[in-house]
C-alpha cells in the first residue's frame, strides 16, 4: 500500500502558486487576529477618538479582504484537486489487470474447487463503484481546506501565546504548559483510535452498501423471489452496525470533549482570579487583561480545532490508502504494426494457475489454429475454454507454456498491442453507449456510418435495428438476443483478423442463429477465429473442432473425424446433452 502523502503531494504540486497565494491570504488574515486584541486595548485606553476607530475598521477591512482572497483561492484549487485525483484513479482502474491482484488462496481448492467461471470473477481487482470513487476523491480533495484550516489553527496557537505572554508572563505561565501539554497527549491518543476507528467504519460502509449495489444490480431476481423486504432488512442490520460504530467513536470523541471543555473552563476561572489580583495590585490595567483573555480565546480555539482535524486526518488517509493504485505506465516492450492477414495461433504446452490458487485450470494445453481457419472449442463447464480466451486476450500470464500469434509470443508484446490486433465477444456481452450506434463505434471511433451498418448486416443486427428507430436505436431498448448481436457487430467494426467469439449464440433462437452462422461462416471474410459455443450447427461449419477436458485437449480435428469416433469426447459430450442441436 503506496503512502497517502505520496499519493496525494502529485495533485497537489501542480497547484503550488494558488496554494502560496491562499497561504499569503491566510497569514494576512491572521495577522489581523492576531492584531485585534491590541486594537482592542487601544480602544479601551485611547484618547485618540474617532481616528484610532477609523483606522481600526480599516485594518480588519483588509483582513477581511484577505480572507475573502483565502476562501477563493483554496475553494477552487480544491475542485481542481478533486478532479485530477478521480481522473487518474479513474484511468488506472480501466488500466488494472486481473493478474495485479493477487487474492489468498481458497481453502476449499483441489478437485471440489469453485468453477472456471468463478475462479475469472473472484481473481479480478475488487469492484468499485463510481459513487465509492466519488466518496473518497472528494474526502481527499478535503486536504487541501484541511490544511487551510490547521494553519490557520496553529497561527492561532502560535501567534496567541506570543501575544499572550506579551500581555501578561505571569498569567501566561500559568495556563500554557497545562493547556498543551493535555493537547498534545489528546492528539496522539485520539490520532491512534481515529485511524482504527475509520479503518473500521469505512469497511462496514464498503459491505453495507456493496451489499445495496449488487442487489440493486439484480432488483429483477429479488422480487421474482419475494425477497425485496428481506434484503431490505439485511441491508437496514448492516446499515445498523456502521450506526453502532460510528455512536461508539463518537460517545469517545464526546468524552474528550467533555473532558477538554471542563479543564479549559476550570482554567478559565482560575486565569479570572488571578487577572483580578493582579489588576488589585496595580500590576495589570484592564486593558492588557481584555488584550490577554481575547489572545487566550484564539490559543484555545487553536487547540481545540486541531485535536478537531485528527479524526478527518485519519479518515482522509484512510480515503487514499483505498484509491492507491499502481500508476499507469507505458509498455517497454517493441511492438510492431497492426496485422492486415489472418495470423495462426499456437498454445504450446500451456499450463495455467489462477494468482493466488494452487489448482491448474490449463494443463500442458495444446492447440494449433492454422490462419485463416475457424476452430470451435467445446467441453463441459469448468474445462477451462473461457480460461483459453482470457489467456489470448492476454489478462493473465501463462504459468507455462507459451502462446504464439502469427509466430510471435504475446509475452514478448505489450498488452495493449495483443488486444489491438483482436475483436472479441465476451460471455456476457455488456454495450457501452447510449444507442446502437455509439455501441458498434465503441469497438473502433474510426467506423463510419457505412462501417457500422456492414458490421451489424455481417452480425444480423440491421433487420431489427432498421425496422425500429435506426441506428439511434437507445441499447436500453434491446433484448438480450439483440445485444448479443450488438456486441458482435462491435468486434466485427474493428476489421481484425482474428476473432475470439465466446458464445455468440446462446441468446438467438434456432432460426436466427442458423443465420448468424452462415453469416459468420460463410460470408467469405478471412479470418482466424476461436469460438467457444456449446450450438452444434456452429460446431459443425468450423473448420476444426478441439474438445476439452480437465484443463487440456483431449479430442482434436475436423467434426466429421471426431464425429465418426462414436466413443470419443466429442460423442459423449454430444450425447449428454452439453452440445445442444438448436
């Protein structure tokens, strides 16, 4: 975990000019508080009249002015904080790999362990919402008023026991040692419970309203199941127990108070008392007592709004330990041009172990996609085929083995260059834009209007799209067939040369995906393609067929080969029903 000060000091720096014009503005500023004791003792013992009052008003005009200047300048480098801080947050968190993080090992792992599908879930980053960002980059941000007001606090500390020992050493010697010295001791024990008190709220807010997201992710299935009043209870119980910690840090925080309180008006009295003797014995005028007592005021209020700020300390570093992540950095690695043919693809010897696990999804997993062909992999749930394609995609780093594109190892290129030279459909196919349009675009912000429409006719998307609103079509509107199409027309917009599908069809019915296929497949478009699918029509027009089991390939060749062997993998898959004829 990256220290907060040197996560938030990057966003701050680029401000420094503001920042010193809004310190400028807050010394001025204090300096006229500081100030207004002796004007005040002028105006008591002053014969000058109207004058020293004019002068006086003048004299904090200008500290008002400079606190005016102060609230500006630190108001509006704030939001500019802010915004630097979401956008780069923002942007390494697009940029994050699935192999960055590195989860504990599941007790439950070996021959019972959870399912491919899972494993790829539970080993991404964990989640987080844009209202979570938006939490904590605008409790950061806070740094910068925060630290607006701790100097200014601490110029009140400072400048209040200069001024009030000018007053009166006598009266001074008697208050200051007490009052900061329980000051200090205060904020070094409220700073150590603070951070453990935060670091526990902030966690109980994380479950309570993750909680709320998933379920309002999937507010469909809670009420097809009756459970809107039971989940709703669940989440009031979780909501209850962050009530619970936030009472028990507040009742400590209202203990200190209380504490701090009686101890500062008990001095108060004392500093009263002895104020009065002193002016009895003709050692202090009334004057210089009012000058001392103002100057008193600004070093409680000093103390008081400091041991205030460590609570908010401890919750701000909390706030960037959460948004710390690794910067995002250019690749070393040489890449080379965009592919214009169709490149083979070779998994050699691939084995493959999830970070942080100890079983092998992919085991010496063999396969040789020649370019310019068609290979549909198939095999039971588990076997490792979305495995195959994330590895491809290159979200993980093969454990061993190595896979070749067009003779090359993607472990040799950057990401980002592996990916540029692919169009993929994912499992489940998610459509980023506001309308159909701008979700085929997504794929390349190059396409026209023309590219579009090719790339939805090749994905029998254009019928559907056509006869309803046009290509403005909103994708709220489409049914989860529909997407599917979408989301194909996208990978297809891209113009690639090898495409990695993973279920295009499990959405279409029989008719439309008997379309699709010939589509996809007889079209007359070169390309490589890998296509996970569990349709036997599709299995059938691909050029090769690799069946998996237990992590590796286990049945290999053309469908008409492995058909005839009417004991082999591919039969027996067949016959349980995992490849299904529609």
């Amino acid at each position: 975990m990256s220290d907060p000060g040197s996560f938030l000091l990057p966003h701050l720096r680029p401000e420094a000019p503001r920042l010193l014009l809004g310190a400028g503005a807050l010394l001025a500023a204090s300096f006229v508080n500081f100030r207004t004791g002796a004007q005040l003792r002028g105006a008591i013992e002053s014969n000058a009249g109207h004058g020293h009052l004019v002068r006086s008003l003048a004299f904090f005009g200008a500290g008002a002015l400079a606190g005016c200047i102060r609230t500006f300048v630190i108001d509006s480098v704030t939001e500019k904080v802010r915004v630097s801080i979401a956008t780069e947050v923002f942007s390494a968190w697009l940029h994050a790999e699935p192999d960055s993080h590195q989860g504990q090992a599941d007790e439950t792992d070996g021959a019972d362990a959870e399912s491919e599908e899972k494993m790829l879930e539970t080993s991404q980053p964990r989640a987080r919402t844009a209202v979570a960002l938006d939490s904590d980059v605008t409790l950061c941000s806070t740094a910068v008023p925060m630290c607006s007001t701790i100097v200014r606090y601490t110029s009140s500390v400072v400048g209040g026991t200069i001024a009030m020992f000018r007053s009166s050493w006598k009266m001074s010697a008697f208050v200051w040692p007490l009052l900061v010295t329980g000051s200090m001791y205060g904020a070094r024990a409220g700073g150590k419970t603070a951070g453990k008190s935060a670091r526990q709220i902030a966690d109980a807010r994380a479950d309570a309203f993750g909680f709320a997201e998933e379920r309002l992710q999937n507010r469909n299935l809670v009420r097809w199941f009756t459970r809107a009043d039971r989940e709703a209870n669940s989440f009031r119980e979780k909501c209850q127990v962050c009530i619970r910690m936030v009472s028990k840090t507040a009742a400590v925080r209202g203990v200190f108070h209380l504490c701090f309180d009686l101890i500062a008006k008990g001095l108060l009295m004392g500093l009263c008392a002895l104020g009065g003797y002193l002016v009895k014995k003709g050692e202090l005028t009334a004057g210089e007592v009012t000058e001392f007592f103002f100057h008193a005021m600004f070093l409680g209020l000093g103390l008081y709004g400091l041991l205030d700020q460590v609570p908010k300390v401890a919750d701000i570093r909390e706030a960037a330990k959460r948004l710390s992540c690794p910067p995002v950095t250019s690749s070393p690695k040489q890449d080379g041009e965009i592919a214009t043919v169709p490149q083979s693809v070779n998994f050699n010897d691939v084995s493959f172990i999830f970070p942080g696990r100890s079983r092998k999804i992919l085991d010496r997993f063999t396969l040789e996609i020649p370019a310019g062909t068609t290979c549909a992999l198939v095999g039971p749930s588990g076997s490792g085929k979305t495995t195959v394609a994330s590895l491809l995609l290159h979200d993980y780093d093969v454990t061993s083995g190595e896979i070749l594109v067009g003779g090359s190892n993607i472990q040799n290129t950057s990401r980002e260059f592996t990916r540029s030279n692919l169009g993929v459909l994912p499992q489940q196919p998610g459509l980023l834009g506001s309308s159909v349009s701008d979700a085929i675009k997504f794929g390349c912000e190059e396409a026209t209007d023309k590219d579009v429409e090719v790339a939805a006719r090749r994905a029998c998307a254009h019928d559907f799209v056509s006869e309803r609103q046009g290509y403005t079509l909103p994708v709220s509107d489409l049914s989860v067939g529909e997407r599917q199409r979408v989301a194909l027309a996208r990978a297809f917009v891209r113009k690639r040369h090898l495409l990695v599908l993973d279920e295009p069809m499990s959405a279409l019915d029989a008719p439309t995906a008997a379309t699709l296929t010939e589509s996809l497949l007889g079209s007359g478009e070169t390309a490589t393609m890998l296509i996970i699918t569990h349709k036997l029509s599709l299995i059938q027009r691909c050029d090769k067929v690799a069946v998996m089991s237990g992590g590796r390939v286990v049945q290999h060749g053309s469908f008409s080969e492995l058909a005839a062997e009417k004991t082999g993998p591919l039969a027996s898959i067949i016959e349980s029903g995992v490849v299904k004829e529609a």
